[in-house]
C-alpha cells in the first residue's frame, strides 16, 4: 500500500530549478534513503512533504490517516522542562488518561461510584493499555539511554543542553511518536559510533515507513532497502541500499554512455546518407531524405545525453618529505580535568603509512588525545615522541583554525606570500570556491565550505602525518568520497579520530579504540574490528586452571563447600517460601472489590506482584545450580 505518493513535482526559487517532475511513491514499510550533493533539494522535498513549501508544479498526496514525523532540527527550544518530561511529552494522550483515572479513582473512594463512572474507568484502562500506556515511560527511558543520554542528563532542563543534545531529544521524540511515515533529516549527525549502532537496531525493526537525508553511506546500507537520488535537477531510483545503488548508478551510466554514442554515430551516418542524396539531386531522392530525416528527428527527440559529472572537490595529499619507518610512540599517556579522568595509561605506536583510526563513545577523550599529539593541551602524566622529519597537519573538527573577519583569498594567501593571486584563486577552484567567492567573508561560510578551506590549509602544508578530528562531519558524500580516495592515495601517515564506519571501512589498517585504562588495537577495517568483537563475545569465559594441591587440603575444601551450598539451598528455600506466600496474599487482594476497583492501587498491587516474582525466579535459579554444583561434588566424592 502506498503511504505518500509524489507526482510530477517542481520546484524552482526566483528561476532557480531545484528539482523538475520527479514522481516517486513509498509504500508501507518501505525504508527509503534519499541522498545527492548538497544544494540538490534533499531537505526542500522534505519540506514539501510536510506542507511546510508548495510545488511550483506537481503535488503529494498523503494516504488518509498515515501521521507523518519529522526530525526538527531545532527541538525543544524554549522549553525548561527536564529531558526525560520533554520526552514524555509524546505520550499527551496517555498522561490525560493517567490523570483521568486517578479522578475517578478519588471519585470512588469518595463514594460517588456508579455505573457510567465504572464504565468509563474500564474504557479508559482498554485505551491505556492499548496505547502501551503499562510501558510507555520505561520505553522513553531506554530510548533516551539508547541514544547516548546518560542517566544524570534525564533530569536536566533542556534549556541548559547542548545543539546536539537536542536533537538528540528531538529524535527520541519522534523514533517515540508512533508515526507511520518517519522523515529523518541526518539522524546520526550528532551520535557515536555506539549510539548509531542502537538507532540502527530501532529503525531496522521500525514496521513503519522511513525516508532518511543522510551522509553516513554505512548507516545507509544497514537500514535503507530502497535508494532516491537528487541529481541534475531530476530523481533516479532503485531498490537496495547506498552501495547496492551505486553499482545499479553505475551500470545505468555506462548503459546511457552507450546508446547515446550509438544513437550519435545513427544520426551521423544518416546525415552522411542524406549528403549523398542530396549530392546526386534526383527528385525520387528527396523522398529517402525525407524518410531518413524523419528518423533522425525521432532519434534527436528521444536522444538522453550522459550526466555530466557534479563539480567535486579535487583533493591532492602531497608530503614535503618522507618520515622514518617510527612515526609516533606514545607511551602511558594519562588527562585528567580536575578529578574526573578522561583517558589514561594511553599507550601505542604509529608507524610509516598506517592509517590508524581512534574510536570511542562520545566523551572518552579522543580529540583531547589527538589536541595532546599535536600540543594544543598538556598530557598529565605519560610521554609522546614523533619520529625523524614528521611534518603534521591538523584538521580541527570545531574549524576553529580559520581566522575571523577574513576573506577566503586572504585566509590562504596570508600563509602562502609567495603564491600569486591566480595560483591562489586555482587552489580555491579546485575546492568548488569560484568567481567573487573567493572575496566572500569566512564568517558567512557553511559548515561545509569552512571545512573545504581547512582541507586546502591542509593540502597546501604539505604536511607527512596527517592528523585528522572527525574531516567528514560537514562534508557531503562526493566530498567524502573525494577525500577518500586522496588519503588512500597519500604517501604519507594518518591519525584518524571518526564515527564514519564507511570512511574508516575504506581506509583503516588498524583501529585504536580508546577506553578509561588504555588502549585496544586491532588490525585492519572497521568490520574487521566489529567481527573480532562479535567471536570475543561467543567465546566462554576462560576458566584459570586450578593449581595443584594435595588430598587432605583438596577434601577439605570440597566439604566446606559442600556445607555452604546445603546452607544456601535451605536459605532459598525458605525465601522462596516466604515470596510464594506474599504472592499469594497480594493476588487475593487484587480480586477484592475495594482494589479491583481502583486503577492506581491495580498498578501498585501488580508491580510488587511483579517485583516478587522476579525476585523468586532469582531465588529458584540459585536453588537449582547450588543442587547442580552438590550433585557434582557428591559425585566427586564417591567415585
């Protein structure tokens, strides 16, 4: 069943086409990516679907009853409440229903009981229920976790929050609307590699609809089973994900290359016909020119030139010198801020062309790490040393190596006086920066061309040991792939801190993740470290060997455990009796009318119903393996 419908749409602002009829649909369940270079009209189409921008042509049809979420991007501004009430604040219609029953239930005690109010207390229940009104507020409590919040930031008022917190909050909200048509607009933007992980598990089991904007092309494979791409102002589609679409591209390019260069060579040896006919001027020869004229009219007609290639940046690593095979040793590096630790006993080594890559959740200390290598903090404890002729070039993922109040032309010709201003103004070109943008204020730049410029300031250093923090955040995916493909080219070394698992796929030759007490390495990609990870958690607990004793102390240590298990087995035993014994004085009262009827004292009877319980499956799990572990010893004993 189609939830949205796109039909012949355009969009166009002052003249400037963005997109010309596109028609697409998404069907139920369907999990859609949309991607395409920047400028292309990814979050306009999003906006046309919400209602927020007419088409200039064309309409969208929504289905009847399909609510529709979108990722706002500046959530919760204004509000004070805590996170975790913000959060809560989905679930309107459940709170109005708690505070309903908990009226009536006053009204009850108050004895004003009667048959309507019975009757809309149990309506209310079926709806509570219904509406998952039992779980609603755990399950915003993990989605919260699950999203990188940690338990002491549920209480924050959201006034005090970060950007990123609050989108963070913003995507709780929607992953917890219940909407049928999820739009997301670059979700994973301000998660970890860890928290991108959970969103993955949630939207691949999400039974509704999605339509993602993202750069992350991993996150992309992982959820997405049908792919919409903006380019050349019109959409071409496939089923699969990011990589399954790139190749179908592909095959689709060269497929359009082909015939266009048939159908030219057609029209050509057509025309040479027609020459020819023309050349031997018989009237009976004008009706073949009219006939092959007509075909060469049709051709022209339905003749689809290739797509150009977009304009990308052109990335080129050159290093001034080679370094010896020993890059960096770091040895026990420790930071701290006051008393809390950020990393410590920090130990590795980087040698000549690795592509080592340091990852961890957000707030273990990777970019402090990387500011201690290259000098911009002071380590507290531990020492790092660079090998012989190390030249390094920082990328700072805040940009904050840009000065203010410059132009672009001046923030790369003040470190390069030598330069002329066409060798400058040619640097800039091949960063996409043309024309009068180069005079252009770096203050009014996006995140997405400061980042451009500081990849030219890095390029132009000529820099052998490339120190990178997070270089992908503000690029789109042909920037991504363009520098890509300069650092799998570049002689050089990288020291890499990213969350992009597809960039660090295509270039890791070890990963470093980064922990409280050292450092973990592991060789080769980031699916290489994520197998490792998956056979370490399969493998059983190693067991020490036990050390070798003699008869007297090994029988006696055998009776003393023993008597410990026949004390814990009798100890179970009578806590299980007890829980048994209070289930059932709790149980009975639930079916007594002064608690039957009362929805508040159902919810607190059931949960320390539930409580027990659990409590008593504890108690009957440790019964069983102490019996397990006497047989075995009895066993033992007798043999």
């Amino acid at each position: 069943m189609s939830l949205l419908s796109a039909q012949n749409l355009t969009m166009d602002f002052a003249g400037d086409v963005l997109f010309r009829n596109i028609s697409f649909d998404v069907n139920a369940g369907e999990h859609v990516g949309l991607i395409g270079a920047n400028g292309t009209g990814k979050t306009t189409l999003f906006k046309l679907i919400t209602g927020e921008y007419e088409p200039t042509e064309g309409g969208i049809f929504i289905s009847k009853n399909v609510k529709v979420g979108y990722l706002e991007q500046h959530a919760c501004s204004g509000s004070r409440r805590a996170v975790i009430d913000e959060a809560l604040t989905v679930f309107e219609r459940l709170i109005e229903i708690e505070f309903e029953l908990e009226e009536i239930s006053r009204r009850i005690d108050g004895g004003q009981a009667d048959d309507s109010l019975i009757v809309r207390q149990q309506e209310l229940y079926e709806e509570f229920e219904n509406g998952g009104g039992l779980t609603y507020k755990s399950r915003t409590r993990s989605t919260l976790l699950g999203l990188g919040f940690a338990e002491s930031d549920l209480s924050l008022g959201c006034d005090k929050l970060s950007g990123g917190q609050r989108s963070k909050l913003s995507m709780a909200k929607l992953l917890l609307s219940q909407s049928d048509l999820l739009l997301l607009d670059e979700p994973t933007n301000h998660l970890d590699i860890s928290a991108s992980e959970w969103l993955e598990n949630f939207l691949s089991g999400f039974k509704g609809a999605i339509i993602v904007i993202s750069h992350d092309r991993y996150f992309l494979d992982k959820i997405t089973d049908k792919t919409l791409e903006l380019t050349h102002h019109t959409l071409h589609s496939s089923k699969g994900g990011y990589t399954r679409y790139m190749e179908l591209r592909e095959q689709r390019l060269e497929s359009e290359r082909r015939k266009y260069e048939s159908d030219i060579e057609e029209i050509k040896r057509l025309e040479a016909m027609i020459a020819k006919q023309v050349e031997f001027g018989r009237e009976r020869n004008y009706i073949t020119i009219a006939s092959k004229q007509k075909v060469i009219d049709r051709i022209k007609e339905n003749l689809v030139v290739p797509e150009g290639n977009l304009a990308n940046v052109r990335i080129k690593f050159t290093p001034v010198c080679e370094t010896g095979n020993e890059v960096l040793n770091v040895s026990a590096l420790s930071k701290y801020f006051g008393s809390k630790t950020v990393f410590e006993n920090a130990s590795f080594q980087i040698r000549k062309g690795d592509r080592a890559f340091i990852i961890g959740p957000n707030g273990c200390g990777k970019t402090t790490l990387l500011r201690v290598l290259v000098k911009q903090m002071q380590a507290d404890a531990g020492s790092f040393t660079f090998g012989a002729n190390v030249k390094t070039g920082y990328f700072d993922q805040s940009l904050e190596n840009i000065t203010g109040g410059k132009t672009v032309i001046d923030e790369i010709w003040d470190e390069h006086r030598s330069f002329t201003e066409t060798a400058v103004r040619s640097y800039l070109a091949l960063f996409l920066f043309r024309g009068d943008d180069v005079f252009k204020s770096v203050d009014t730049l996006s995140g997405g061309e400061k980042a451009k410029l500081c990849l030219l300031k890095l390029m132009l250093s000529g820099a052998n040991v490339l120190i990178l923090d997070e270089p992908t955040n503000h690029l789109d995916i042909p920037s991504r792939e363009a520098l890509e493909e300069a650092l799998a080219n570049f002689e050089g070394t990288v020291i890499a801190v990213s969350h992009d698992r597809y960039f660090i796929n295509k270039l890791a030759t070890e990963i470093f993740r980064l922990k409280a007490d050292g450092i973990e390495k592991t060789d080769g990609t980031y699916d290489d470290y994520i197998a490792l990870v998956e056979a370490e958690k399969q493998k059983p607990a190693k067991t020490q060997a036990a050390p070798k004793v003699n008869d007297y102390k090994l029988r006696k240590e055998r009776e003393s455990e023993i008597n410990r298990l026949k004390g814990r087995i009798r100890r179970a035993e009578a806590e299980i009796d007890r829980l048994e014994k209070e289930i059932g004085e709790l149980t009975g009262a639930l079916s007594t009318p002064e608690i039957s009827s009362d929805y508040e004292k159902i919810e607190e009877y059931t949960g320390k119903i539930n409580a027990l319980s659990s409590r008593e499956e504890e108690q009957m799990a440790e019964w069983e393996a102490c019996n397990e572990r006497l047989s075995q010893l009895t066993e033992d004993e007798n043999a």
